[in-house]
C-alpha cells in the first residue's frame, strides 16, 4: 500500500485520539519502588532537544552517532513517521538523514558489523511488520534484507558476535516469546529458544556476550512485570536475575561499564522518573538520581561515559510528546 494511502487511512484514527485526549490528565499517579536513592546518585545535564516531537521510536548509536528512525508524531500516537535523524556528540547537534522507506514504530534497531539494522514494527498499531533494512552508509541508502520469520512490533533487538538477535515483541497486541538470530554475514534467520516469559515493550541489553530482557508486559499495560530474564547464547538457554525494583513497561535500559541503567516507564496509566542500575556480577540493584521528567516511549543510548535519555512522553496515551535530550553521568 503506498505510503501516503496509508496516511490517509489513519485519519479517522487522529480523530478518535483527539477526542480521547480531551480528557486526558498529565497528572497521573505512578507507584514506584519506594527505595532510597544511593549517595553517589549520578547527575543529569541537558543536551541539544530532539528535532521532531515523537515517541515509540527505533534508535541505536551506530560510528559514535544516535539514529532516532520513525516512532509516532505530534499531534497524535496514531500518527507514524518515516523520519531519520542523528545526533552528532562533536558537535551537539541533530540532522537529518534519508527517510526510511516505510512508515514505522516500534521497532528494533541495532549496529551491526557494517551497518544500522531496522527490523520489525508496526505501521499501524494492528499491523506488524516483518520488513528488515540495512543503511549503507556508503551508499547513503537503504537496502532491504531478509524478513523476520515472525513479523511483530515492540521487540527488541541487540548485536552479539556479527549476528543479531531479535526478542520477544507483539502481535496485534498479543505478546510473543520469539527469538530469532540474523546472521549479517548470510543474511539469514535462524530460530532459537523462546523467552521463558512472552512480553512485549521489554528493554533488550547486551553485557559479557548475555542478553538481558527486563520489565514489559503481556500485552496488557495493566499486566506490566519486573522479569529479569537472561540469555546465554553460547547454550541457547534462559535464567532469571534478581527482579526489578518496580513493574516497567515502554521503559529504556543501556549498559556502561559493568551496570545495567533502566530509565523512566510506565505502570498502567502512570509514568515513572526513577532511574535503577543494575550491578551485574552482584545481581543487585541500586536507585540512582531520578529522570528530570517521567516518562515511557524514549531512548537511551551510550556515549562515551554517558548515557543519553531522549524523547518519550510523559503520559500514557496521551499528547505529551517530548523534545527533551538529558544526559545521565554515574
């Protein structure tokens, strides 16, 4: 279907959002871990503002640089976008890139070996996708892959010895326990064991050649969970960690050093500002300093000895997109 027929299909959609937002409330109460933030909280500063407002996006950092791809638009959640952007640290700036050749959200988006990887997502909320795309860098353009055996949207993805894993995700709002491996160098799929916990809107992180899914839900925001499920690729078998303080869904994670950070969220209709690290060798977690503003739908990416918060907003279903670009240094 040609992109602008799609556009054109989801009016109705922005219609029925806009009336549901009428009564919206951003004031949402959210109940968190109630655990005390350590000393050494870490501290927050304030970077260039993403360019476009929008959430449920893909991103990755890919040659020292953040791709932000697709996600939904202002003015409504039912809106997606084709739209690339990249944030340069040099020079604390966005621009942008060739736009993706389809419209997308939710999806996962990892560097891998030569190239940025898209896999999966939905255009639409009830329809997922199973196209996957590379960016030649290059070429400056998009070369299409080899599909996802199963198509779905809200997965993760992440890199591991040039090969890429896709877990978990939704389709049509029906979580799925999928694992899937890309090898970049055949450009094929191969199928693993599934997460022992089906979830979707989970965050996906890498750390000592593990994959480790946290939070998500089963296809129900009000079914949010704390899993802690990690995978060992060499064995091709799951264990569980230590659960997170908190239920998280549509929350963000990224590893620095030997800690696992996970930002922001959301718990039903309430959205989070806490921030966790996760020590891995002791399976422990420990609060550090809160998210300037609470949010879910976001991004957070490492830079050097940072990490960078991006996007998001601040309440479920609603209007609250954000620009907002935070830095959280441990």
């Amino acid at each position: 279907m040609p992109e602008i027929i799609r556009q054109l299909f989801i009016l109705p959609f922005l219609l029925l959002t806009f009336i549901t937002n009428i009564v919206e409330q951003p004031n949402r109460v959210f109940q968190g871990s109630g655990a005390a933030i350590a000393a050494r909280a870490g501290r927050w500063q304030t970077s260039a503002p993403l360019p476009s407002t929008r959430y449920d996006f893909g991103s990755g950092v890919f040659e020292g640089k953040i791709y932000i791809i697709g996600g939904v638009v202002h003015p409504s959640p039912w809106f997606p976008t084709n739209l690339v952007e990249i944030y340069d640290p040099e020079t604390n700036s966005w621009s942008k890139l060739k736009d993706y050749p389809r419209l997308v959200h939710h999806e996962g988006v990892v560097g891998c070996g030569k190239s940025l990887y898209v896999i999966g997502g939905y255009w639409l909320r009830v329809f997922p996708s199973a196209y996957v795309y590379a960016y030649d860098a290059k070429a400056g353009d998009w070369k299409r892959k080899a599909d996802l055996p199963n198509a779905r949207g809200a997965l993760g993805a992440v890199c591991i010895d040039n090969k890429i894993y896709a877990i978990g995700g939704s389709v049509n709002t029906h979580a799925v326990g999928f694992v899937d491996v890309y090898d970049v160098d055949s450009n094929t799929w191969t199928p693993k064991s599934p997460m022992p916990s089906a979830r979707e809107h989970a965050a996906v992180v890498t750390a000592g050649g593990r994959i480790f899914v946290l939070g998500g839900h089963d296809g129900d925001r009000f079914k949010t969970e704390a899993t802690n499920e990690i995978y060992d690729p060499k064995t091709d078998t799951w264990k569980t960690g230590t659960l997170m303080p908190v239920a998280l869904n549509g929350l963000s994670a990224e590893v620095l050093g030997s800690s696992i950070y996970i930002f922001g969220g959301a718990n039903g209709d309430g959205v989070s500002r806490e921030v966790h690290e996760y020590r891995i060798a002791q399976d422990r977690w420990v609060r550090r300093a809160d998210l300037p503003v609470g949010r879910y739908g976001f991004t957070a990416l490492p830079l050097g000895n940072s990490i960078h918060v991006i996007g998001g907003n601040s309440v479920v279903k609603g209007n609250y997109f954000s620009l907002y670009h935070d830095v959280f240094i441990p």
